[in-house]
C-alpha cells in the first residue's frame, strides 16, 4: 500500500488530461479484471434502467469502471495539489462560490449522493469551512491516514464512525457544522425504510429525515461530476428543499430517492452501481444478485 500511495503522490503532478485518460485505461481494465463486480454494476442497471438495450447498460457499466478509476487516482491531487491548483479544476455551480453563509447559518444536512467525485464535493467545501461526515476506517493504517489528512487537510474535519451512534452528528449540527452526508447505500433493514429507488423497492435510510426533522436542520444537495474533456470537476450546490421533511418520514425518504434518481440520469456513468444496492429485500424475497 505504501508504494500504491507513493505512485498516487508522483501522479498527482501529471497534468489532469493525462491522469484523467490514465484512470480511464486502468478502468477499462479492471471491467475485464473484476467479473463478479462487472456482474453487479450490469445487475444493477438491468433493475434501473430496462428501457436501455443490453448494449447501452454495458456501455454505461464500462463508463462507470473509468470513471470509478479515475476518481480513485484524481483523489491524489486533492490530497497533494495546492489549494489554487484545485480551485482552478473546479467549476461551483450555480454562481461559482461556495455557500458558507447558507450552510452555517443554521444547522445544514449537505446531502451528498455516491457518485464517483463526492471526495470532491467534500474538497470544495473543505477549502472554506468546517464540516463533519461519518467515515469508515479503512482496514490498511497507512491508507487510513493518508485519507484522514487528504480531507482534513484545509479546515478541521469531524469524522464519525457507524459506532459513534447519533449523538455527535446531533451535537455538531446543533453547534452550526454542517454534516456531509451519504445516504444512499444498503445497510439492512435497521432505520430503514423499503422505497422505490428506479421503481425498485430499496431498502434505505431514513436518517435523514429524521437528523433533520430533530435538529431543525436544512437539507442542501451537493454532487459532484466531471468536467468534459478532463478539464476539471463541476461542483453543484442545489437549493435547500422546501418543507422537508414533513411530518411523514417515509414520505420524506421517497423525496429523497426521487432526487437521487433525477440526478443520476444526468450523469449515469458515475453513480455508484458497483454497490449491491437492493441487497436487503422485503418479506423474505429472494436476492437479486443471484450467483
């Protein structure tokens, strides 16, 4: 591992064109190299998106291996690049600022979906304010650190883990820092709701709902894609939504899907479909990611 990060730090000086295209080759590879993940992504994309032919679901699949890749190796300039290197790759949507005042001025949920740049998203906001997320300690110490400074490197960063509980993410957002927030995995059937994701009954979370409708807390999107022709990334903050989440939190919940969904057809390549996102199924259903 300590060689793969040393790799990373030399390829952080590359121009982007050429480690973006590098990334792209090393995907291309590991969709030949990773079947059983391959199977998945396609797995995936057949549930979602039946109204493509075979060939277009593959295609996206491939695009998404790249796009995954190059994430991966683009992470080295955001741990290693300096802070005007990174502002000139990023284009902030709507107005090219970010909105600090917005996100902390009261307690924010900056709602943040997996697609494949979200550690740019989490840059972005990095470079101008303190935020906190919660965060999966890696298995390997060396790679542990090195993530843990790459976004943390700018503005102090409050991570929690799965085992911290609730209590600090209800603590930080009541003392006004925003919590970056990933809610779009499968985690089991525990504080979760069974909600249409593409028409797909998904099993997902309905912490969001709930953080919000206990602190008081405003929802703000915020997703990152590439720039075409690897000139860099777009970050877009979205509006805070409006009446969320309600009194009803599964309602609440299939909002949140519903959003996801939109801004997942903009850009299908570079959500996550690696993920066995409808691995938890209802009543006893039998799994849809047959071996």
């Amino acid at each position: 591992m300590k060689f793969l990060l040393g790799l990373m730090w030399l390829l952080h000086w590359l121009p982007l064109p050429v480690l973006g295209r590098f990334g792209n080759a090393i995907g291309s590879l590991l969709f030949i190299a990773m079947p059983a993940r391959r199977k998945i992504a396609l797995t995936n994309l057949r549930l979602c998106m039946p109204e493509l032919s075979e060939a277009e679901r593959r295609d996206i699949a491939h695009r998404h291996f790249q796009a995954y890749s190059r994430s991966v190796w683009e992470r080295s300039i955001l741990w290693w690049a300096s802070e005007a290197r990174l502002k000139r790759l990023m284009q902030l949507d709507p107005d090219g600022v970010i909105p600090v005042a917005t996100m902390t001025d009261k307690p924010t949920i900056l709602l943040c979906p997996h697609f494949v740049c979200l550690d740019v998203a989490g840059a972005s906001i990095a470079m101008e304010a303190s935020a906190s997320s919660m965060y999966v300690t890696q298995k390997n110490a060396a790679f542990d650190q090195v993530l843990r400074a790459g976004r943390a490197r700018f503005k102090p960063v409050k991570l929690f883990t799965r085992q911290d509980g609730i209590k600090p993410i209800l603590r930080a957002l009541r003392d006004r820092l925003p919590y970056f927030m990933l809610p779009d995995m499968d985690f089991g059937e525990k504080d979760a709701e069974f909600v249409p994701f593409f028409g797909v009954e998904a099993a997902t979370l309905t912490a969001t709902a709930r953080i919000a409708a206990t602190t008081g807390a405003q929802v703000m999107p915020v997703i990152a894609t590439f720039l075409p022709n690897y000139q860099g990334w777009r970050v877009k903050f979205y509006p805070v939504w409006d009446n969320y989440p309600g009194d009803d939190m599964v309602a609440a919940t299939r909002r949140m899907n519903q959003f996801i969904e939109e801004r997942v057809r903009e850009a299908p390549a570079e959500y996550f479909w690696t993920h066995k996102r409808f691995k938890t199924r209802p009543n006893g259903e039998p799994s849809l990611y047959q071996k």
